[in-house]
C-alpha cells in the first residue's frame, strides 16, 4: 500500500497510486486493449492519454478500444504517408464491478474472441505500452475482410 506524507490534492493522490499499482502489479491485473488512430492523434494520446471525444464519460456504448489489434485497425485512419497507428494498452483492472473496471464500462462481445469497451474515465498515458505502425498493406487487407 502507498503511504504519502503529506497531503496531496485528489488528482495527483489517484495518479501516484495509479502509478504505484502499474509498478507492483502482475499481468493478472491488467488488461492488454487497443486502440486505431492516426499517427498524428497517436503522438497526442501519448502526451495526454486517450480521453473520450464526446465530452464525457457516462456513455457504455461509445466503444474505442478493443481486446484484439485487428478491430483497431480497421478503426484506424491512414495519414499522407500511407500509414495508420495502433496504440497498446496496458490498463489495472480491478475486474470487482465488471470485466474492465475501474477505467472501462463493461465491455460489448462482438464476437467469441473480440470485446469492445467504452471508456469509463480517461486512460493516462502511463498506460502505454507499444505504438504500432500500420502500413498500407496491412491495413488495406483488415479493411477489406469487413469482419468488424
């Protein structure tokens, strides 16, 4: 457990913890997830993390992230260069409400082997673990299966 000496606002009191459980924890409390973007809003969500653009957070049914690489890229959007981003996560879970909580909404199966989670608070971007480059080819042949 953490102990502070002093008193810490609340926002940086839950980013200290968060930081300490990502280092204590094993990978049975975390949850591998992905997410497809444009290699431009890739380098924002590496400085910022990954928050939700609708402006907020009680909606269960916007999904942007996905429990296999494949659906992010078909989400993903090519730049000038002919190339996408895919963003790893690694995200703590606590899993005691549902599978994803505390950072995600329960997630949509939209298949046996693929879940589609809604965020329930931003990701920070402490949660990063790889950025993937897609190239054309790649992302062409995911967008052309249609399958997600």
């Amino acid at each position: 457990m953490i102990r502070f000496n002093n008193m810490l606002n609340t926002r940086e009191y839950i980013k200290q913890y968060i930081r300490q459980l990502v280092l204590e924890n094993t990978d049975d409390t975390f949850i591998t997830l992905y997410h497809g973007t444009t290699t431009d809003k890739a380098k924002k969500i590496k400085e910022t993390g990954l928050k939700n653009n609708i402006g907020h957070y009680d909606s269960a049914n916007w999904y942007v992230l996905a429990s296999d690489i494949e659906s992010a890229i078909f989400h993903s959007y090519l730049n000038e260069d002919n190339v996408a981003a895919v963003l790893e996560f690694k995200i703590p879970v606590t899993n005691k409400k549902w599978e994803g909580y505390p950072y995600l909404w329960p997630p949509h199966k939209f298949s046996e082997y693929k879940k589609w989670y809604a965020l329930k608070q931003p990701v920070l971007k402490e949660f990063i673990k790889k950025l993937h480059i897609i190239d054309y080819e790649t992302w062409n042949d995911i967008k052309q299966n249609k399958k997600f």
